[in-house]
C-alpha cells in the first residue's frame, strides 16, 4: 500500500485499498483531493465533508449504496 506523508490521506487509503487495490485507491484520493483545489499532502480535517462527499458518490459504482455509504461516514468521522 502507498504511504502518504499526510496522516488523513494515510487513513483514508487504508479505508479504501483493501475494497477497490492500491492503485485505485490512491487514484480516488488524487482526484477527489484536486476537486477541491489541494493535493493528497495537502487533505485537512476541514476538507473531509467535501472529500467523502465525492469519495462516496463515487464508490456507489464499484461497491453500490451502503457500502459507499458506509465509506463516506468512516471518512467524515476521522479525527
């Protein structure tokens, strides 16, 4: 699994890598985190409504609804 400097983003790819692999993974937070204007390093506490926001909206393809859900709420709650 990729390791990020930035301890959110670590949590999040933790989250995610083991639903959708590493490569996917990283992919969605690189993404999802130029969306909203920063870069993985970059992700804050402040961010995270937003982040699992399109994180969630996006998983609901590869891993349905509750699932995505499930997701979105793990990410919303990181501290």
């Amino acid at each position: 699994m990729k390791s990020y400097s930035n301890q959110i983003t670590n949590q999040i790819c933790t989250m995610l890598a083991p639903l959708v692999g590493d490569m996917m993974a990283g992919g969605i937070i690189k993404s999802q985190a130029a969306k909203i204007g920063f870069t993985e390093d970059n992700i804050s506490a402040e961010h995270l409504p937003v982040l699992a926001d399109g994180i969630e909206k996006g998983l609901v393809i590869f891993l349905g609804t509750d699932v995505a859900r499930q997701i979105g709420t793990k990410i919303r709650e990181i501290k």
